[in-house]
C-alpha cells in the first residue's frame, strides 16, 4: 500500500474485490485530489458502516468516470447511498449489486439543482417501479439503464410516473416477479426513443412468448427500436397446450430476428436475438430465416432415464419446428436417436462426439422413424471427434448428406484419413471441411497431388481458411 501512495498520480483504475483489501485501503490508503487520473473504482464486500463515508470521499476526484460497488452488507435504506452517489461530479457509469438483500429506496423527486452527470446506471437489488421513477429523476443524461431484481409483489407498477428522458437510448432488464402485462405497463410509461432492449425473465408467463404482443408492442411504443432480444427460461414443470409462437412471420424475418431454444439440466430457454452466421453457410449460402429455428442441447441426460430430455423436446415442439440441432455434450448413439426420433424437419445436425454404449433402459433404437428423420439431414459437424466410427455411424443414418464438417483423427495423418473419407462418402455429399492444427499452404499442395494421381475427386477445389481445409466437388 506505501508504493501505492508514491504512484497516487498514476493510477487510472483501482479494482478491489477481496475484503481484506478493501479494509487496507479504507484504513491506509487515503483518497484524495492526488488520485487526479483515477477513472475507475470496482469495490466489492464493502461494509454498511463504512460505505457511506467512502463514497462521500470519492466527491474530491476530478476524474472519477466510472463506479461499481458489489457487496452483501448492505440492506434496508439506501436513500443516503443514492444520494452521495449523484453528487459525485463526473461521474458517467455506475453500478450498485446488492446480491438480493431486501432495501428499499424513499428519495424524493429531484429538483434542478440535484441533478446527476450519470449516463449509464445499473440497478442490481430490490426496487419498486415507484422507486425506480424517484431515482432516475436524478439522471436527465441517462443514455443507458440496466435493471435486475425488481421487487416480488410489486403492486406501484401501476401508479408509477413516467419515465421521461430524452437521452435514454437502451434498456436491459432482468426479472423473475413481473408477467408481460406489468412488462408492458412499465413499457408504456418510458418516454424515450429507445433504440435497443434487451429483456431477461423467468416468471412463469408464456405469455413472453406471444409473438403478436410483441409485435404490437413495438409498433406502438417502440418504433425506433433497432436492437432487441428475448430471453424467457421455461423450467421443467411448465405445461403449454396453446397455439404455436410466430416469431417467423414477415415481421421477425424483416428484421433478421429469429427463435431459437436451449435445453439445459432444470430449464428451457427460448431465445428470440438477430440472426448470425452458422457454421454451416458456406461462402453464398442463401439463409431460409423461415427454416432457422436451432435447439441447442446442453445437457443430454446420459446414464438416466430420457423422459425428462424428451419431455422438453416435446415441449417446445408444441411452440416451434426444429431445423438445426447442436448438441453441445458426448452423446450416446441411443440418445441421439431418440432425439432425432422426435424431429421430422432437421437439415442440419451438430455433435460433440459420439459414444457406442448400449442404454441400460432397454429404449428399442433406432426405430423405423428416427431412421427416416435423419436422412433428411443434409450437413453434419463433429466438434471432437474420437474414433472413426462415429464418422462411419453418421454417413450411415444420414445417407444424403451434403456438407460434412469434421476434425483430422488425432494419431494418423491427413493423408490417410482425407483418403479413407473420400472413400467412404456417399454420391449427394458435395462439400467436406476438415480442421487439421498443422494446416499450411504445402499441406494444399500436397493433398491436391494425391488427390489428382489417385483420381479420389474430379472437377474439385481444394482451399484453406486458417486450419480448416475445405473440399468442394460437383
């Protein structure tokens, strides 16, 4: 702490997140007009009885851009805290994380003289929408608003007072109390031109999944908006019979904005965020936002029963069709297919690695129709494949595959291996990438010439893109 001292008018950012710093510093190290180009502050398990004083004496820094407290000490009022807060003179980003302790908030409405410099604030603890609207009264600059934690039961949303700031540009909110009705009261009381939302929510309300409320939402209310993602986790005891969701109608595929699923071990979640590039679009390759949907599994359930996995599966298909999967674990050849069996409509499939154990359950796959639903399926990718065989089982369920993205087999050579592939393809595959670590412009040269003296390709181009060597033939 001493060398700090001397260097007091060098230091741009100090981040303190262990308790017995926090204390060294709060003792020893004095905050003053020395610390001229100090920037940014993170101070994380900072004590009730002390953070009022500290932050009081933050007010002599004249270049304090950025403040971001993180503790579990603070509870109950925060009135004084807010306050010492805004009276901070340039401060331009501030963050207080209170870790879900109960607080309440009872600041009046700012006057002219009170006004904060503050153009980014992230509110993460318990607050009322009353609440919020007192505080951000102190924040004419407000350009960003980043919110989590809102209050269980909280009946002020509908008397909260409009939130009106003309700088206000993007909203972020995570919640799990609040149903899409009170979203969309809160929603109807911003008088911005919000250009980005981002939205977070777990309460249990499928009606975050009507695609025309959202729709209409937007028209009406949201006109400038030009960012915007939906985040809804479903957890495993939720029951749908209802109608299917359209986030594919022409008004989401205007706006490159597409649904998408995750199953993980307690939850499901539905992901509505603009499109991006997938690992199987290939240079031109035009994309059909109408077939997009991807679900991505990232708990297989292996060595238990799958009724829990193909209960979600049988979920969301009540929603959305499913024409990509990405399986993000080791699966078993067993798994996969019970799976597969469940979705008729998959073009592509992407895998981790495959695994050949039998089930222990007694489940009897592959069936007639898993069988039919994967040769439908056209590119295939395994990520870390360990034997052949799981290349071998794949060409097999999948016999018009056209794009096969693979890694080189570790233990033998490129040549070999490229060579057992182009032996082993069937007559629609067209196009085959493999990741070799070592892959180098005389590795093109030389896999060409082999190709070219043992006839393996004709009228083919071979190229590299960092370590991945693509293959493309008619």
């Amino acid at each position: 702490m001493f060398i700090c001292q001397q260097i007091k008018h060098q230091i741009y950012s100090i981040n303190f997140q262990i308790p017995a710093h926090i204390n060294e510093l709060l003792t020893s190290f004095i905050i003053d007009s020395s610390l001229n180009r100090l920037q940014s502050l993170v101070i994380e398990d900072i004590q009730s009885d002390t953070i009022l004083s500290f932050i009081i004496a933050l007010k002599c820094l004249p270049r304090l851009f950025s403040l971001d407290i993180r503790t579990m000490h603070i509870m109950g009022n925060l009135n004084d805290i807010y306050r010492s807060i805004f009276a901070l003179p340039t401060l331009k980003y501030n963050k207080l994380h209170l870790y879900g302790n109960e607080c309440s908030i009872s600041i009046p409405l700012a006057t002219g003289k009170q006004f904060s410099t503050i153009e980014y604030l992230e509110i993460a603890h318990y607050y009322t929408f009353d609440e919020l609207s007192d505080l951000i009264s102190y924040t004419p600059k407000l350009r960003r608003l980043n919110l989590s934690h809102i209050n269980q039961d909280d009946s002020t949303i509908e008397t909260m007072s409009p939130i009106n700031l003309e700088n206000l540009t993007s909203i972020s909110m995570y919640t799990n109390y609040i149903n899409f009705d009170e979203f969309e009261t809160f929603i109807q009381n911003i008088y911005s031109e919000l250009k980005t939302l981002h939205v977070t929510f777990s309460y249990q309300d499928i009606t975050f999944l009507d695609a025309y409320r959202w729709e209409e939402l937007i028209l009406q209310y949201l006109s400038q908006l030009k960012k915007f993602s939906l985040k809804y986790y479903e957890n495993r005891h939720s029951k749908y019979s209802g109608e299917r969701t359209q986030f594919n109608s022409s008004f989401w595929i205007e706006r490159k904005l597409i649904m998408n699923m995750e199953i993980n071990e307690y939850k499901i979640l539905y992901l509505v965020s603009p499109y991006r590039k997938r690992w199987y679009e290939y240079k031109n390759c035009t994309v059909d936002y109408l077939e997009s949907t991807q679900l991505t599994i990232n708990y297989v359930f292996d060595g238990e029963p799958a009724d829990c996995l193909l209960m979600y599966i049988k979920s969301i298909l009540n929603r959305v069709q499913i024409y990509h999967l990405d399986i993000q674990r080791k699966i078993s050849v067993d798994r996969l297919m019970q799976i597969i069996h469940l979705l008729p409509d998959l073009i592509t499939l992407k895998i981790n690695s495959l695994s050949f154990y039998r089930s222990f359950f007694k489940e009897e796959f592959p069936t007639t129709c898993s069988i039919e639903h994967a040769s439908k399926i056209k590119k295939v990718y395994i990520e870390n494949m360990q034997t052949i065989e799981e290349i071998y089982f794949l060409l097999y369920i999948c016999p018009h595959m056209e794009f096969l993205n693979l890694q080189c087999l570790h233990g033998t050579t490129i040549e070999l291996f490229l060579r057992d592939m182009l032996n082993k393809i069937n007559k629609d595959m067209r196009l085959l990438c493999i990741y070799v670590s070592k892959a180098d412009d005389n590795m093109i040269k030389r896999l060409s010439t082999m190709i070219d003296n043992e006839k393996l390709l004709s009228n083919y181009t071979i190229h590299r893109e960092l370590n991945n060597i693509y293959f493309q033939w008619k």
